[in-house]
C-alpha cells in the first residue's frame, strides 16, 4: 500500500532534501530491512557517496520486492552517514529526490564515526508496510 505523505506548513520544508515530515501507511504487515550498503551480490563497492547511496536504495528496493511490496511502501529511513562525508550531502540528497520524486518516506540522517566495513559511507536500514 503506497504511503501518504504530511508536510504542514508549520514544520520546515523538507521535501528540498528529499524527505517528508509524516509518512503513513496502512497495510496488514510490517517489513523491517537491515541497513542496507553499496555492496552488490558480490560485495563489490564504489568509493563514492553518490554510487554507494544509490545501490543502498536499489538494494531497500529489491529487498522490498522479495517481501511483496516495492519502494512505494516505505515509511521510514534511518540514515546512517559516516562523518568523514557528513560535510557534502547533497548526492544523498539528490539520490532521494531521484528515487522517491514524490512523497518521499520520512527520514532521520545520523552521523557516525564509521560503519562495519571501513569502505562503506552510508548505511540505510527501512520500515514499510504493504
């Protein structure tokens, strides 16, 4: 079931980043995902923000098709970003904006010292319901 999506006025804008304030759900079952990297099958990675943020969200998309849903029933994104790359978000941004391009799910974006793979720069775990 895709989300609804609240942004009231009252809170700041935060579609401009790629993520909405509210994200609601109806559906029958919860879908938790583990953070998910830019490793492939293979465990292969690119050392970009930009690349890693991408597979990340390909990953929450096929891990949403194997439970049955797809990336339109994702409530909530925790993003964890490891510091070194916390000064230039903007490809997480934008990789946002690509993937949900309208009524994005709603998102926390933490900072952390490193992940369990020093190649890794971002981790993106997920909570759906379909």
């Amino acid at each position: 079931m895709p989300r609804e999506v609240l942004n009231p006025d009252r809170l700041f804008n935060s579609l401009q980043y790629g993520f909405s304030q509210i994200a609601m759900g109806v559906g029958s079952k919860f879908v938790t995902i583990s953070g998910q990297v830019g490793w492939d099958e293979n465990q292969a990675i690119d050392n970009t923000l930009e690349a890693q943020t991408l597979k990340a969200l390909s990953n929450l998309g096929i891990a949403m098709q194997e439970a049955g849903g797809s990336l339109d029933d994702i409530l909530l994104l925790h993003i964890y970003i490891v510091e070194s790359v916390m000064n230039d978000t903007a490809p997480i941004r934008d990789a946002l904006k690509q993937v949900f391009p309208s009524a994005p799910p709603a998102t926390s974006w933490i900072g952390v010292p490193r992940l369990a793979n020093i190649d890794f720069l971002i981790e993106i775990e997920a909570l759906g319901v379909i």
